[in-house]
C-alpha cells in the first residue's frame, strides 16, 4: 500500500515529504498542497508546498555532486540504475495505487507505466555504457590545407544539473524517461513532478534513494507552480531543461535562456484513412489510439480525416467498438475513467458544446458525471469547429471527411501542432508519400499514434516540441562534447 512498509519514511502524517540532500523532508513553508482525486473530486493525498530557499538549497547540492558523480565509473552509475529499475519493478503495486488515486489511470494500465518505467532505465543504463563508452578519434589531413599533426580525441560529458518537468499523464516514465539518460551521462538532476501524480513520483524517486545513489544527486520538489514554476526554470543553477506538458513549455522556453531544451508539448496526431484501408483494423487503431487513457495522451488520435467513400462504414465500425467501452472508476479497470480534473472536462464540454452549436453530428448522446466523460465521436466535423484544431485530451473525437488525400494533408499540416500522424492504407508507396508530406515528427503507418518502444525516437515540431526524445537522443542531449587535440610537432602518419 501506498506510503507503508519502505515507504513508510516518507510520510508525514498525512503529508508527503519533499527528497533533498539524499533524505525526505518536511518543508519549512509548514504548508501542503492537495492532491484531488479526479474520481471522487476530494482531496486523496498532499505533499509538502516547498518554498524558493528549499529549491536554492536543493540547486546548491546538486551542483556539488554533480562533480562526483562525473568522476563515477560508468559501469557504477549503470549498476545504480539496475538497482532502481529491479526496486520500480519490485514496488509496482504501491506506485501504481498512486496514478490510480491521483490520475485515474486505469488499474491494469498503471501497473504497466511502472514496469514499461523499471525496462526504461535499464536500457537506459545499457545504452548508456556502450553510447557512452566511446569517442572520436579525428586527425587533421583530411581537411584541405592540413599536414597530420593534429590528433583530436572528442568524448561526450555531462551537462551538469538536469531539471525534468514531467506531466499529470506519465508522472512516472516520463520522468524515468528524464532521470536516466540524465544520471547514466554524469549528470544531477532535479525533478519537479505534476501536482496529480506527484506521490506516484515520490514513490519513484525513493527506489533510487534505496537503490543507493550519493546524497544529493536526485531531488524532488513538491508545492505550486506560481511559487516555484519559474524560480525553478529561470534558476542560474539549471543546466538543462527536459519538459513534457502543455503549452506552459512555450512560456519556458522563452524565459529559460541559453540552457538545452529537451520539450515535447502535445499535439493534434491525424488520422488519415484512405479507400483501400482495412477498415476493421483502422477502427480497432482509432479505439485503443483515440480512447486509451480517456485520451489524455500526447499520442492520442486527435482527429481522424477519412475520405468519403468509405466514412459511413468506418463511423460504423468505431461506434460498435465504442459502445463495448466500459465507463466508470480506475480502480475497476475500466477503459473510459474520469479525467484529471474538474477544469479539463470543462474544457472537453466547451470543445464538445462549440461542435454542436455548429451542426456536428453526435455519433453518442453526450454524458458526464463530475470528471467523467463518456466515449463520444463526433462526425461531420468542419474546420470551423475548435474541436477540428484543439487538443481535448479526452474522450472526444472528430470526424472530418475529405475527399482528396490533399485535403487530409492540408488540414494535418495547418495545425500549430506536428508530434505524430498516421495513415492507413494498402499501398506502401501512397503510404510513404503521404508520411513525408505530413509534417510530424514521426508518421505512423497502418497503427495508432505512439511514443513506444522507449528506444525510438520521439520528437515534435512547431509547437509540439524541440529536440527530440527516446533512450538514445536523450543521453546525447543531455551531454555535450568535449575535445582533446594533441598537437605534433611534425606530420606523422599511422603506418600498417
Ligand atoms: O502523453 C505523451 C506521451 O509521450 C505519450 O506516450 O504514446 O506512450 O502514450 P504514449
């Protein structure tokens, strides 16, 4: 059970406490944050509303260990990492009560995010030694003018304090997916977790605590945004950003200055399905993409652009699919629970109300219960409706016929968004040059919409992001390159 057994130690009462300097804290602000429960809308769990001193002292000892850490053997930090990750995996269920509690999540579905998370920073950690492990040896002559005399030895070191903002949705693998490329390259890190999620996160940050890891080198700050959201990204002791969440990434990035930005900020994913798709397969792909998590994911199918002539037998195919959709409590299991908060499913409401003043067609009788909102899609969508453009990141989805791949393209390439897309079709050659027109950072063909396996790379453009994700991009972008170059007093060339 949540906070008990190993995770007794950090609880306070009925407050969480805040990870600093290797030990779990009480903040002295004496105050607390409530964490509401998105399906009883009352308050589950509270953490401690840490204050700007806490987070310089947390910056303070980052920044010491860092040094350390740098001077630690690679396989050491590996080895660290495969302690937490068997810790994650071993703690699953505790954690995974958390996201039930604080995000609705599913039962099933959290217990995954922990073990997908345990798999993450071990590959993490293998990745690392080998990527790691080498440098560049360049010599001089190859560039016009130059004798060999010039030896360069380039290898990759660490940034130095990582601060990672992950979001409500994946509090915990999309902050492992921060925490170990950061650790695994020598570098600290500073994790400032969602307020609804944040004891799932808390809950994470102690199996690295218990995996051993130097006192310093991992912190986790709980409180409010507007107490400690900007002194925390504008702080002069952040080296590097790593950001998952909303628009709230574009307001950083404008503040943050001349420090690294890893952002991925969500997006409008289309889903374009020609005449000669399988359409029993694009409807099983627009159900689990579109509806997964109530479709608060970045991933999710956020609008579906059919042509004509197959739309009434792919709306059809969808409906009955939606209508097997169980609706009710995470703790069920079920596959539509309440979303996050009382405010997103206004917002959902107001996207679904502006369709319908302006003549959509409700494929479902519209319904909500507090935060829940059952599976609705919504056909006929024109481009005049916000639903055709905004993220709901809920049950909803749009319909927008078209009768020209043109046309899907066109309205997939005018969204301010651009994290995925997909397409369906038989025609691998129509496929593919329809995924090189759509101007995302990855084109799914013949699936849904998706970040994994952890290892791909994941990127954004226009709004939905800088830089790019997956095991591999982020220990590159959270390290920079170093170079040596031995200088010869005269030409010397490598002999067989
Ligand atoms: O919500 C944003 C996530 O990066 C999406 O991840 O495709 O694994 O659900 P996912």
């Amino acid at each position: 059970m949540a906070g008990t057994g190993v995770f007794e130690e950090i609880i306070d009462g009925d407050v969480y406490k805040y990870y600093s300097e290797g030990e779990w804290r009480k903040s002295s602000s004496g105050k607390s944050v409530a964490i509401i429960n998105p399906t009883t809308r009352k308050t589950h769990y509270k953490v401690q509303a840490c204050t700007q001193v806490e987070v310089n002292k947390v910056m303070e000892v980052a920044k010491t260990a860092q040094k350390a850490w740098a001077k630690t053997p690679l396989w050491k930090r590996a080895e660290l990492l495969h302690k937490a990750a068997a810790l994650l995996k071993e703690h699953r269920e505790p954690i995974a009560e958390c996201l039930v509690k604080e995000i609705a999540k599913p039962a099933k579905d959290a217990v995954i995010e922990v073990v997908r998370s345990g798999d993450l920073i071990s590959y993490t950690a293998e990745e690392g030694v080998r990527l790691l492990g080498e440098g560049k040896f360049l010599v001089s002559d190859s560039f016009p003018g130059n004798e060999r005399t010039k030896y360069c030895l380039t290898s990759k070191i660490p940034l130095g304090v990582v601060l990672a903002i992950p979001p409500f949705n994946y509090p915990v693998n999309l902050a492992v997916s921060k925490i170990a490329p950061a650790l695994i390259a020598g570098n600290s890190l500073v994790l400032k977790p969602p307020t609804q999620g944040a004891v799932a996160a808390l809950h994470m940050v102690h199996c690295f605590h218990l995996a051993g890891f130097p006192k310093g080198l991992i912190s986790c700050v709980t409180g409010k945004g507007s107490e400690i959201g900007d002194f925390l990204t504008m702080h002069p002791g952040v080296n590097c950003i790593s950001f998952t969440g909303g628009d709230t990434g574009i307001a950083i990035s404008k503040k943050a200055g001349m420090v690294p930005l890893q952002m991925e900020l969500g997006g409008k994913d289309a889903c374009i399905v020609l005449e000669d798709a399988d359409l029993d397969l694009v409807a099983a792909n627009i159900v689990k993409g579109g509806f997964s998590y109530s479709g608060q994911r970045c991933t999710a199918v956020k609008v579906v652009l059919v042509m004509e002539l197959v739309a009434d037998s792919l709306v059809e195919k969808v409906n009955a699919k939606l209508a097997k959709l169980t609706v009710g409590p995470p703790e069920d299991d079920c596959d539509i629970t309440p979303v996050v908060t009382e405010s997103s499913a206004n917002f959902i409401e107001g996207l679904v109300m502006d369709a319908k003043e302006k003549g959509a067609t409700f494929c479902q009788e519209y319904q909500r219960e507090g935060n829940l909102i059952w599976p609705l899609l919504l056909d006929h969508v024109r481009p005049d409706m916000r639903i055709a453009w905004e993220e709901p990141f809920g049950p909803v989805l749009p319909v927008i016929r078209i009768n020209s791949i043109e046309e899907g393209i066109h309205h997939c390439n005018a969204s301010n968004f651009g994290l995925q897309g997909c397409v369906f079709t038989r025609d691998i050659v129509k496929a593919i040059m329809i995924s090189d027109a759509m101007e995302t950072g990855t084109v799914q063909i013949n699936s849904a919409p998706a970040r994994g396996p952890d290892h791909f790379p994941f990127q954004g453009l226009k709004d939905s992001g800088i830089g790019s994700q997956g095991i591999t991009n982020s220990i590159n972008m959270m390290t920079k390159v170093k170079s040596t170059v031995i200088n010869l007093p005269s030409p010397s060339y490598t002999m067989g």
